[in-house]
C-alpha cells in the first residue's frame, strides 16, 4: 500500500469514526431531551369532570340540588311557581346567582391529574363522605329523581391561575381528583339565601327611634343630609356619649343588611322584642322588632313609604321580608336597639 493510498483510507477511517461518533452523539442529546420533556410534560390530559352535566344544565334538567356536610344538610329545588328555594327553610328564595355559579362551575370542573385511591388516605385532602367525614355532599337531581351528579368535594389548594384547585371525587368510586375550578363553591346554607332583602344606605338616614328590651328609649337623629354625626337625645341627667359619634353605627343596620338563617316570622316569639324605627329623608321608613331567643337575635320588619318611589321601595321590602325572620349574625346584632348606657360613658364615681 502506497503512502497516499494509507492516507486517504486512514483519513476516511477517522472521518467515519467521526460521523459516527457524531451520531451517536445527536441521538443520545435527542434521547435526553425527550426524557427531559416527558418529565415535564403533563402526565395526563385535561378532562371534563363531570362530562353530560353542561348539556343536563342546557336542557333545563336539573331540578333539585343537596349539599350535605358535618354541619347537617340542606336542599335546593325549583318550584315552577316560585323560582328556587331551599325547601328546608319553609321555601325561603334561593339566590339565584348562586345557584348559576354553583351548577356552571361543576359543569366546568376540568381534570388536573388522579390522585389517591385509598379510602385511608380521603381525610388527608377532605374527601371522607359526611356527616362523620370532613368532605362536602352535592348531589343534583331531575325531575323524576334521577341522579345527574353526585360528587364528594374535598380541600382546596392555592394555583396560579385565576382557577381554584380542588380535590374530588364521584360518590362511590374510589378514585379521587385533582380538578380546576373556575370560583368557589357555595357550601354554606346561609350563602345560598337571597340577601335581597332591604338596602338603605347610611346617608338616606334620617333618624331613628330605638326602645331597647330594657332601659330608656331615645332617638338617633340629624337635621339635614349634610350632617355627617348624629344627635341622641334625650341624655340622663349628667351623662354624656362616649364620643361624638357614638349613636352612628346604628344608621348602618339596613346598608349591610346580613343574616345567618330564617324562619317563618310566626315561629319566632317577638313579644318581649325590642323595636327599631328607621326613617330616611326620601320618605321610607322601616320598623323593625328585634328578639332574643337564647343566644340568637331574631328581626322581623315591615316597612311603609310616602307616595312615589318611597311607595314603591317599601313594597319591594315587604315582598321580600313580611313572611320572615332573619338571624342576625354576632357582630350585627349589637347594632340593634342597642340600650342607651352603652352609648354613653361610664357614670362618675
């Protein structure tokens, strides 16, 4: 073999040694980065939760919603005649928005990825069964009965997103789920009622005339829209507010009016009630009596207006409020008919 010819066959051999070397080159940083991608990859794809639901809701097939949890249970239906109501509470309107939001968002509960199948395991992320379980019931139902959905919501977790992560899973299957939810889900009886009861801001204020279940009655009152205070009137002999605006808080009860729970007002005693008038500078005026049962408050209202839209107001409040008593909430209820010495400072010793 020529000098020339070795050259060439051993230049040609490293060439090959080269390109192969090359290529197994490519092929391992190929075979790298698809592992790398396959472990960053979504392991298993988004799907429906609840798929059938959305064209249940279109359809107008769901007629009955039960939410069951720890705290006892309650139920949604809808009554031809009345709209939705929570026929646990003597068909008290249900909210509306509520209702949409709730049946929408488990219509759009989206799969995230699976995640325990041990019963064991349900109480770590919510999702042991009620009443002994920390796990939210919600079953929703057609006319006849039938079952549309019937799932067991568990923990939430914080994402990223505007979404809500929320463990899950179908009423006797094993499998639980990590789903995205668009909004929270309303768990609470108290959330579901309509709140639409009566709004009358703070400014509209004229007065009000307060008889507390004990003590002297007296009067919150300002002359014009511009006073920003109200007067209280009439003072002990010798006493004086405990500051300057100390009987404003009062004019604040029906702005935010909130409440926990009703009931029929007829299943409520209001004859030792204390009593409430509230007046505004555009004519409505709303009375209020206010009792107490135990531990709870309870407030049944009725209100009246001048002709006109003080008229027309008032009657929307009675529509909503005459059947009814509402259970003020802990921090509201010393807001009504609060007796005069608590507005005042303590007597010189």
């Amino acid at each position: 073999m020529s000098l020339r010819e070795f050259f060439y066959t051993s230049r040609n051999r490293n060439l090959a040694a080269l390109t192969a070397v090359a290529a197994v080159t490519v092929l391992l940083a190929f075979l790298a980065l698809h592992h790398r991608e396959a472990m960053v990859a979504p392991k298993y794809s988004a799907n429906i939760f609840l798929p059938g639901l959305s064209q249940a809701l279109n359809a107008g097939d769901v007629t009955h919603i039960r939410i069951a949890s720890k705290s006892g249970a309650f139920n949604i239906a809808f009554l031809p005649a009345k709209g939705w109501v929570l026929t646990d509470r003597s068909n008290y309107p249900a909210s509306f928005e509520v209702v949409k939001q709730t049946l929408v968002t488990l219509a759009a509960l989206e799969t995230i990825e699976p995640k325990t199948d041990s019963p064991e395991l349900y109480r770590y992320i919510g999702l042991d069964a009620p009443p002994s379980g920390a796990g939210v019931a919600v079953t929703l139902r057609g006319d006849k009965g039938k079952v549309l959905a019937d799932i067991i919501l568990g923990k939430a977790v914080p994402r990223g997103d505007d979404a809500i992560g929320l463990f899950v899973r179908k009423a006797g299957d094993k499998q639980s789920w990590l789903v995205r939810s668009p909004a929270e889900l309303k768990t609470n009886a108290a959330d579901w009622m309509d709140k639409n009861v009566v709004a009358i801001d703070r400014a509209r204020i004229a007065s009000i005339t307060v008889e507390p279940a004990s003590g002297p009655a007296y009067t919150i009152k300002r002359a014009t829209l511009k006073d920003e205070s109200f007067s209280v009137a009439p003072l002990p002999k010798g006493r004086e507010l405990s500051y300057a605006g100390a009987g404003d808080s009062a004019a604040t009860t029906l702005s935010d009016f909130a409440f926990d729970d009703i009931k029929p007002a007829m299943a409520v005693d209001f004859s030792g009630a204390a009593h409430m008038i509230v007046r505004s500078f555009d004519g409505v005026t709303v009375s209020l009596d206010i009792a107490t049962v135990g531990t709870e408050h309870w407030v049944r209202l009725m209100a009246s207006g001048e002709p006109g839209a003080a008229a027309k107001e008032a009657l929307a409040i009675n529509t909503h409020a005459s059947a009814w008593a509402f259970k003020l909430p802990p921090y509201k209820a010393s807001l009504f008919a609060a007796p005069l010495e608590s507005l005042l400072k303590p007597k010189a010793k």
